[in-house]
C-alpha cells in the first residue's frame, strides 16, 4: 500500500497507528501506577489526614503569621532584582555590541564572569562582604544579599538575550537607519531595540520566571524568611505537615509565575499587534531632529504647488 506523505512526515499508516495507541495506554497505565504508589505512600504514613491540611483552610494565622510575610518577601527580592537587572542587562548586551574593543572586552568579561558563578555563592559573598564592608543590619542582610547575587547573575544572562535579539534582526534595518542620517546611539534606542523587544520577550519572561524561584536560595543558606523558608516553622507548629506545606508553598509559587507569564503573553500580544499597524509618515521635522548635527535631510528644490 501506497503510504501518504506531507512536507514535514509520513503519514502513520495502520500499523504504526496501532503501535502509537498501544505505548499510549502503556504510559498511561504506567503513569497511573506511579500516581497510585505516590498516594498510597503518602497515605501510610499519614500525610493526607484532614487534620494535616485543616489549617490551611480552616486556620488564617497560618496565612497571616507565616505564608502572606513570605510570600511579600519574596515578592520584594524578586522585583527589587527584576527592576535592576532588566535595565543592566540591556546596558552590558548593548555594550557589548560596541564598535570600541574596549567596550566590548569590559562588558564582555563582566557578563561572562558573573554568569559562569552559581547564584547561590554570589548570594554567599554578597552577605559576607555586606557584612564586612558595610553597616547594613542583621535583619536587612538576608535580602540585600539576595537581590545583589540575583542582580549579578541575571543581568549576565539577560544581556546574552538582549545582544542575540538584536543580532537576529536583519541588517536592513541599520542601513535604513543610517540612509536617513540617525547615529548609532539612535539607530539603537529608535530602531532596533523597539524591534528586538518582541523577538526576546519569551526568554526575558523564562529568566524572569527564575528570578522568582532562586529567592529560594536565599532562605535555604542565608535565612531570608521568604516563601520556602515559611515550610519549617509551618509544619513544626501544625503537626509535622511537611508534604501539606510543601504543597500549599508549590501552588503559590506556581500562581504567581502564572500570573507574571500571563502578564508577559498579554504584553507580548500588545506588541506584535502594534507592530501590525498601519506605521506611521515620519515628517521632514522630525528626520531634521534625528539628523546628524550639520547635516540635513535633501529636500526638494522649490515648493509644491
């Protein structure tokens, strides 16, 4: 029998159609199985007892006292590090696509140094040098620390991103630029920064998304209260509830970086929507602006009719 093809695949025929069903029910079976031992274990060892998740429906102290402060703090270290690291990044992948060498091998080794260190020992010398150098408080320690190791690593990473979207973008773009007499510093913040942005959003969203999660880091090694630090003392004061804890903790988590990629797809729409509009007739006056200084757009030789 003939068998069908597209641009991309064959077109499974009745065998390979039974073959994909068959490993379909296996996994499936094979998933349920493991769901089944999970449960089960869980339930012998009286994890899934009412009185272990009671408190965090029936309870609000253990919102008040323990996961809403947590919560706010990781909100804190997280925006604290998105807010500073979103516009370094920009600078260093800009820097590095400079024209001077010696722009380009400072920022260069800043983003390659900084991103080759875990964050978690950026975190670890940040505090101890916080703790040495400067007159920052015991209590405010913990999250200065975190934001600085979150900032360095990040902004690192970031630039990576902003440098590779605005290669991607066609080289057009920067001969039209320079047609019209913008200078590089123009060409970058009117032409092809606008353009990248879209291009890089899913990647500035995914390290976004880490940002949020390695503030973990801090409360496992230097005692920030922020939301996965909020387990122990939840469980220690309501019956040994470490499983409900972690549970209730990985919602939270997973709602709030729900809501920061919703954001961000909105955000995204909105863009590429613009980008469909009608452009708009940049006038004589402002290509003038734009010009070099000393140098004028050609303009016709007399006026219109």
């Amino acid at each position: 029998m003939k068998t069908r093809t597209t641009v991309l695949y064959d077109v499974p025929g009745p065998h390979a159609r039974r073959r994909n069903i068959l490993y379909t029910l296996l996994f499936v079976v094979g998933l349920a199985l493991v769901v089944w031992w999970v449960v089960a274990s869980l339930a012998d060892k009286n994890q899934l007892d009412w009185a272990k998740w009671a408190p965090f429906f029936t309870d609000s102290r253990v919102w008040t006292t323990y996961l809403l402060p947590a919560l706010q703090n990781t909100v804190i270290a997280a925006a604290l590090a998105m807010v500073i690291a979103l516009p370094l990044g920009a600078l260093l992948g800009i820097a590095r696509l400079s024209d001077h060498a010696w722009v380009r091998s400072a920022a260069g080794t800043v983003v390659e140094f900084f991103r080759a260190i875990p964050v978690l020992i950026l975190m670890l010398f940040a505090n101890a040098a916080y703790s040495e150098f400067t007159d920052v408080s015991p209590e405010n320690r913990p999250l200065y620390a975190v934001v600085t190791g979150l900032v360095l690593y990040n902004a690192s990473v970031l630039a990576e991103v902003v440098r590779a979207g605005i290669l991607a973008l066609p080289a057009g773009q920067t001969d039209a630029a320079k047609a019209i007499g913008m200078r590089k510093g123009q060409t970058m913040t009117y032409v092809l920064l606008p353009q990248s942005v879209t291009a890089m959003l899913p990647a500035l969203v995914s390290q976004l998304v880490v940002i949020v999660k390695d503030t973990a880091l801090g409360g496992a090694m230097l005692g920030f209260s922020e939301l996965l630090a909020s387990v122990r003392p939840m469980s220690a004061n309501y019956g040994a509830n470490t499983i409900a804890s972690f549970t209730v903790v990985a919602v939270v988590f997973v709602i709030l970086n729900l809501l920061l990629t919703t954001f961000a797809a909105w955000l995204e729409g909105r863009l590429r929507r613009g980008r469909k509009s009608t452009g708009a007739v940049v006038g004589a006056e402002a290509v003038e602006e734009l010009a070099v200084p000393g140098e004028h757009p050609p303009t016709g030789g007399g006026e219109r009719p």
